[in-house]
C-alpha cells in the first residue's frame, strides 16, 4: 500500500511538473506523429518523434541521472556544494602567528572573490553582494587583538557559508 501511494505522489508530481503550454505541446507532437505515421510519410514523423522525445526529456529530466546532470540547477549546486567545502577548509586553519592571520586572509580573500564572481554570473548580481557582505558579523569581537580578527574573519566566512548553503537549498529545490 506505502509502495502504491508513493508512485501515486510521485505521479502526482510529475503532472504537477507539466505546464498547461508543455501538455498541449506533447499532446501536438503526438498528434502530428500519429498523422504522419498513418499517411506513410515518414519525416514529418521523425521530426515529430524527435520533438516529442525532446519535450518528455525536458519535462522529466530530474529523474533521469545522465539528463539530472546537465541541467544549469544541477550544475550550479555542484558548484555551490563545492565552494562550501573549500570556505570550510578554510575556516578550519588553525593561526596561532600574524602570518597565519595574514594568510588566511588572503585565501579567504581569494575564495570570497572568486565565489561572488561566481554566484553574480550565475544565479544573481544581488545574492553576490549578499554573500560579500554579510550581515551576521558580531560588533563584540571588533577588538584589535589577533585572537578578536580571527575571531571577526571566522564570523564572517561562517555567515557567508551560511548563505551558500541557503542557496544551495534554493538550487536544491529546483531540482525537486
């Protein structure tokens, strides 16, 4: 019964994927192919069995893992995963000098440009400038001390890592 009213969700699903616009189309294609088949004609049923092959694809691509893979949502979760992991290697860098400190500006420097160039290309000029400057940044940990900029460079790489996975959870949900 569990394994009937899952497949039944995930029907419902999948029709609630298909627009209005796409169900005509499909039905179009199907249409013309089942006319140029009865005729005898064979490339306008080609074409047609192509387009209605390309429609099915697009609209059923997130379950199929060799489609799931090529489309932009997929991609960019990947690469969002990615820069997540690499900030958080970063973030566990232990300073115990100001030379550490000066490092792990700059590969923090490095990362947050590259991923904001990254995130303004690809999902949103706005959600960039979100993730270079965050606002969860505790004034309390301003001191001039070394052991209060790291904790204030901490602050801010976890605030940012914060965002990726918030919109890693929005390329996630595309994909759904």
């Amino acid at each position: 019964m569990r394994c009937l009213a899952r497949y039944l969700r995930r029907v419902r699903d999948v029709l609630g994927r298909l627009g209005v616009g796409l169900a005509w189309a499909a039905l179009l294609l199907a249409a013309l192919l089942w006319a140029a088949s009865s005729k005898g004609r064979t490339a306008p049923g080609i074409v047609g069995a192509v387009l209605l092959v390309a429609v099915l694809l697009w609209t059923f691509a997130p379950w199929i893992p060799w489609v799931k893979g090529r489309l932009p949502a997929a991609r960019r979760l990947a690469y969002l995963e990615g820069a997540w992991v690499y900030g958080r290697r970063i973030t566990e860098q232990g300073v115990d000098l100001q030379v550490d400190l000066d490092q792990l500006r700059q590969r923090h420097g490095d990362w947050s440009a590259l991923t904001v160039e990254w995130i303004g290309a690809h999902i949103s000029v706005v959600e960039g400038e979100r993730f270079r400057h965050p606002a969860a940044i505790s004034p309390d940990r301003w001191n001039p001390t070394l052991g209060g900029q790291h904790a204030r460079l901490l602050d801010e790489m976890h605030s940012q890592l914060d965002v990726l996975i918030r919109l890693r959870d929005e390329q996630r949900a595309q994909l759904r």
